[in-house]
C-alpha cells in the first residue's frame, strides 16, 4: 500500500482497495489504523534504515570524516482536529502542524535519522536530542535554526566537527585575552574580500569553544537584498526593526566552525557549506513526489501511518539513490540526480506496488530492470560552468577559489 499511494495521483484507501481487487471495504480498511499498526511500521522503517547498501563517495576532502551530515527541518499543515496532538502556529494558517526533522548522511546519499514532532517544537531542542545519534569525527552541516553555543559544546566534547553560519546574536571572544570582540569594528577594519579568525564561543554561557570565523563579503546588490528581506521578516512575523549589528552583517557571509585548518581550508569551508541545499532538495521530492503533505485525516493514526509509509518508501528510493550515485561517482566522476531519480520511481510505484502482492522476488527483479531502463536520463550533465554539488568539491578550479584564492588569516591584538 506504501507504494501504491506514493503511484496515485489522487491517493485514496477505496482506490487502492479497488486496483488489488480487494473484497475489504474502505472503511474497514481504515479501522485497520491502530497504534499497533503504527508501531509495526515504525519498525519497518527502522529496519530499512538500518540496511547498509553500497559505498559512500569517494572526496579526498572529506576522507577524514567518518559521516557528513545535514540536518534540517520541514513543517505542514494537518487537520486541525489535531492541534491538542500537533499543535501549530494558528494565526493565518492551521492551529495543527506536523514537522519532520531529518538528518541526511551527504557520503552515503542516505537517511541518517529522523523524528515526526509537533509543529511547534523549536529546531534547538531537536539539536539536543540529535547529538545522541551522532558517531565521533563526524561533521554536521546546520543552519541557524539549530546554532547554539551549547549545543555546539556538547558535540565538540564528543568529536564532532560542524560548520554553521554565524547568528548575529553570538557573542565572540579572543582566544588569548577571552575579552569580547567587536566584531562590526572588526569587519571594518578587514581591507580583503575575506578573512579568518581565530575565535572562542560560549565563554558568556559557561562553556569553552575554540573555533575558526570565516568570512566572505557579498556583492552590494546580494547586500541588500538580505536587507530587505530581513526588514520585511521582522515587520511581517515579530513586528520589531532589526538591529543595526543585523544589517550590517549582511554584507557578509560568516561562517563558524571547529574544523582545523590542516583538514579543511578556510575557502573550501564556504564550498562545503553550500552544498547544505541538498536538504531543501530531498523535501521537495518528500512533498511534490511522495506528498508527505497530503494527509487531511483527523485520525491521528492513520496520519502517522501514512506519514510512516511514505518515509518507508522515501527511506528506500534513497537508499537506492545513494548506492548508485556512489558507484557512478566513484568510478566515472558522474552524478545521479535525485529529483528525476524519486520522479522515475514515482512513476513505477504503483505497479511495483501490484508486483509485491504477487511477490517479493517478482518486484524486485521488475525493480531491478526499470533501474537499468532510466538511469542513463537520470545522470546530470557534466557542464564546465554549473558544477554539480561533488563537482564544486572535488574541483580546485571551482569560481569561488579563483575569487577568493586564499582567506587572510587576521589576528588581533
């Protein structure tokens, strides 16, 4: 059934019950939503999860951590018969929302972890409960949704590497003297397009964080279009003017992070952290593809066994992503793309779905041959001036490295 709803246009319990020519009805079909029913599938997809298959990528500039990961959240809409189970945000939208936290292994090209919350459940306190599912010398990727200088202490204490950008409200500190500094009188002292700096986090929250600021000006179009957006933000959703510090900040790109700098230089650090995107990307094919999204139910059941069924299904086309774009990568430098990739698969699931019912080995060798019908439209084009996510990596001569060639390390005294 997980397949056969992710194939349907317009997923409904009597379409499917009709395609498999099934004598159960559809409501009968629905009473079968029971906690049970939600456990069995949660351990369905921890099973999956935890199915190994194929290499990880081959980056000599990654070859030193043992996972990277990319974390990030995405919320919608539910019933609002929901919102005492889901609450939400409410004003112009529903009082219910559902959020799903994901952790996405980059190397691998597959799901790490995940956690079904609450819309209202702040991305910091996921952070916490994140850092438990996380193997020393691995490296994280997180926005600003997460940054904490807690939660950054905790994973430096268990070795593990992040890169973040820096929120306006951190505080930064001298790594010699521990004295605060001021880093808008910093930035106008920097002459270059980029610097580093060697800093320390938390001392104001009672830890102790060595760390590395890397900076790159903007252009003053991109200046100031962060400007306004942060102007309309804070008008539209807090209805407060932003700080002085806030706007002055957007003519720079900042980045933190614990890395040392014989592993990763200050400007592939930059790199590195743009290919975080990829996240936004696999939601995208979790909502226009699977329509994780697409669930009205007020059955609280049924809503999560349906979330759980497509995450089974998502869990393995991505699985099956990651093997393949590994071993294409690793042997020709080639990628595959992942939105045409979940597309394709969309558009066999549901025979795939009527190929299970007949059996297992029956669906995977039709699986098996579709695979082998679309792979080659699914490779991404090799173009010289839009480099794919590995090829900004593994390619020295990538545009950012010729702007910024090498990032002056300034200290202060």
């Amino acid at each position: 059934m997980t397949f056969g709803l992710v194939g349907m246009t317009v997923p409904s319990l009597a379409g499917i019950a009709d395609s498999i020519s099934s004598k159960i009805r559809r409501q009968s079909l629905h009473e079968r939503f029971t906690e049970e029913a939600v456990t069995f599938l949660q351990q369905i997809l921890l099973l999956i999860q935890q199915m190994c298959i194929g290499a990880k990528v081959e980056l000599e500039l990654l070859n030193s951590f043992s996972k990277v990961i990319v974390c990030d959240s995405s919320w919608w809409e539910i019933c609002e018969k929901l919102k005492d189970i889901f609450p939400g945000f409410g004003g112009g939208s529903s009082e219910a929302h559902c959020k799903l936290q994901l952790a996405y292994d980059l190397l691998k090209g597959q799901i790490d972890s995940f956690c079904i919350t609450e819309g209202t459940k702040n991305d910091s306190v996921y952070a916490h409960e994140l850092v438990d599912k996380l193997c020393q010398g691995a490296l994280l990727l997180v926005d600003l949704g997460y940054a904490s200088a807690r939660f950054f202490a905790s994973i430096h204490e268990k070795g593990i590497y992040f890169v973040s950008k820096l929120k306006s409200d951190f505080k930064i500190f001298h790594p010699d003297s521990k004295k605060t500094i001021d880093l808008l009188k910093t930035l106008k002292k920097i002459e270059t397009n980029s610097f580093e700096l060697n800093i320390l986090l938390g001392l104001n929250q009672g830890v102790e964080i060595p760390c590395r600021l890397i900076g790159e000006k903007v252009p003053k179009e991109v200046a100031q279009r962060r400007r306004q957006k942060c102007r309309e933000t804070a008008r539209r959703k807090r209805g407060y003017i932003p700080k002085r510090l806030t706007l002055e900040l957007c003519g720079w790109t900042l980045m933190i992070t614990n890395i040392p700098k014989d592993l990763i230089p200050a400007n592939k650090v930059l790199v590195l952290y743009r290919i975080r995107w990829q996240i936004e990307l696999i939601f995208k094919q979790f909502k226009s593809i699977l329509q994780i999204d697409r669930s009205y139910t007020s059955n609280e059941n049924r809503l999560l066994c349906e979330i759980y069924g497509r995450l089974i299904a998502a869990t393995i086309i991505t699985k099956l992503h990651g093997s393949i774009n590994s071993n294409i990568w690793n042997s020709q430098n080639l990628e595959l793309s992942l939105e045409k990739f979940f597309k394709r698969m969309q558009e066999r699931a549901f025979t795939l779905m009527i190929k299970l019912l007949d059996s297992v080995k029956s669906a995977i060798d039709f699986l098996y041959k579709e695979i082998k019908n679309c792979l080659a439209n699914c490779i991404k084009l090799v173009q010289r001036s839009r480099l794919t996510p590995l090829g900004k990596l593994n390619d020295t001569s990538y545009a950012v490295f010729k702007r910024i060639p090498q990032c002056i390390l300034i200290t202060l005294s």
